[in-house]
C-alpha cells in the first residue's frame, strides 16, 4: 500500500499554513509522502522535517517542477480531490491500495480534472483542502489509521481526559 | 440539535486562512455557528458572508470577547478538540445532540481542559486543527450530513467524474 498527495501551485507566503496543514494530515492519516509542486519553499520543509524529527515516523516532503511529472511517474490509481466531483463514501469501496491524493491550487487546470482517474468530493459546499484530505484519507484508511505508532520519535502523547501527558521517548 | 464551533484566539493576519477554513469547515459539516475569540476582524467576517450569500444555509460567525463567557451561555456540552485528548472515536455515542465544539489557537488555558466536558483527539499526532473540526462533525453528524441542501442558495453544484457542473438557482 503506498499513499501519496500532492499539492498543486504552492505559494511561500500565502499558502505556508495551509500547505503545512497539508503535510501533517498526510502523515497523521498515513500517506508516506507530500509532493508538492509551485514554488520551492525551504521554510516549509523545514516545519515538516521538525515535525518528523520530534514525532518519528519516514513522512517525507518532495518538491516537483510539474504534476504532469508526477502523474506519469506514479503507478497506481490518481484521486483528485474536488468540491465539484462525485462523492467520495460511494467511490471509496472501489479504490485501489495504491492511491496519489491530489489537492488543489486556486485554479486547477481542467487536465488534472481530465487525466485524474478519479475527480471525488467531500461534500459540494465550499470547503477547505485541509479537511477535505482529512475526511478522505479517515474514509480510506478506516479509523484505526490514526491511532498507529510513528518509528523513532523522541515523544509521544498518552491519551488523557484532562491533562497533557506526553511520554519522552528517548534515553 | 445545537451545533456550535468555537474558534479561540483569532489573530487577523496570521489565522485569517486559517480561521476561514474552520469556518467553511463547520457550515458545510453542519454546524450552524462560528464564535470566535482573539481580534475582532471585518475581512473573516465579509469572507464568510460572501459564501453564506453564494452558496445559502444560515450560518453565522461571531465574535466573542472571552471563551468563558461563551462557556457559560452555552446549554449542551461542550467538547475541546486537542491532540492531548482521548480518542474522539470512543466518546462520539456518549455526546448530546448540542455541542459546542472548541479548537484552539497556539496557546490553549489549562482552564480550558478543566471546563469542558470532553477533551477529545483526533489522533494523537501534530495535525490540524481544520481537519480534526472536519473529521469530528463527519464523525458526529454521519456521513449524510454532508450532502444537505442550503436553503437560499444562488447555485449549487451536481456532482460530476469529469466536469465542473454548477447550476444557477436565481432567475
């Protein structure tokens, strides 16, 4: 099983967060890897790398010059996330194990709609990339995904009703 | 069935995106109502108008000068989402129908934890905030709470594999 996503048209500024969102739902869902295409964003990678190190786990941050790259290079099915696509809960059941997630971008060229495999929805209301890809990997990966251990972190936190427990790993 | 959201420590130009995902996040998994603390801020307000007046419901945001007061006004249960919670999964068949749903902010006050009912998780990794919102309501409300209709609406979209079908409701 290999999950990958890609986020299209990066920009640094105006899309740090979102795009960091991005990246810690891909790997707190279970996908190995975020490509990411737009601008090259150093600081960016830099949030992810950290993250990694502290939470463990082999998440990894890759830039490409072009989705049509990535498409053709991955062999597996493309699902392209898109508030005007059909709806994911009846899509689910048909996918395949090896899926690339693929999450706009302002303006997504129609090609992406054309070459996708898939074009599904999370619900057709205006609505956030971030969740979107949250509700679809959930969807995915069945709820038991989120609650994996991540190889090599420094920490991890005890599940508490009250307080903040969290367990340092290393010695 | 009451479901609020409550968005703490606002902050205009580093969370304005931020925010306004939470915000999409919350109309389109049914919520009827943002509150949020932190500054005031006119362009989160006229953002969200502007999908409210498009795409119809009768969502509202608002602003709320302190989190306790908020807690104190609210009847129902009040549940903070936070990566140090318990699992969100195991507690979803206990909850009321009315909620207010908490999500921070950087800073959370220890008195937070204390004051709510739940201190619920989705995951225990570094994620965000968006997508826990999206993933507790999907959870909470069903999948079918997705797909409702917006009364009012000037368009609405019908889901397409391969197209962006969009249909006008005014004449």
């Amino acid at each position: 099983m290999v999950v990958k996503v890609l986020r299209l048209g990066h920009r640094p500024v105006r899309d740090k967060r979102i795009s960091t969102h991005l990246a810690l739902v891909a790997r707190a869902f279970g996908a190995e890897e975020l490509i990411y295409t737009g601008v090259q964003d150093k600081g960016f990678k830099e949030s992810v790398e950290k993250v990694v190190d502290s939470w463990g786990g082999r998440f990894q941050l890759k830039h490409s010059e072009s989705w049509k790259k990535v498409f053709k290079e991955f062999d597996g099915q493309i699902v392209h996330l898109s508030m005007y696509g059909e709806d994911f809960q009846k899509k689910v059941p048909e996918l395949s194990e090896d899926l690339l997630v693929v999450v706009g971008g302002k303006k997504v060229p129609s090609q992406v709609f054309d070459e996708s495999d898939f074009n599904l929805s999370v619900g057709n209301q205006p609505h956030s990339e971030v969740s979107a890809l949250g509700v679809f990997l959930y969807e995915f990966f069945g709820p038991e995904g989120l609650y994996k251990d991540f190889e090599g972190a420094e920490r991890k936190i005890n599940p508490s009703a009250r307080s903040k427990d969290v367990e340092s790993l290393t010695n």
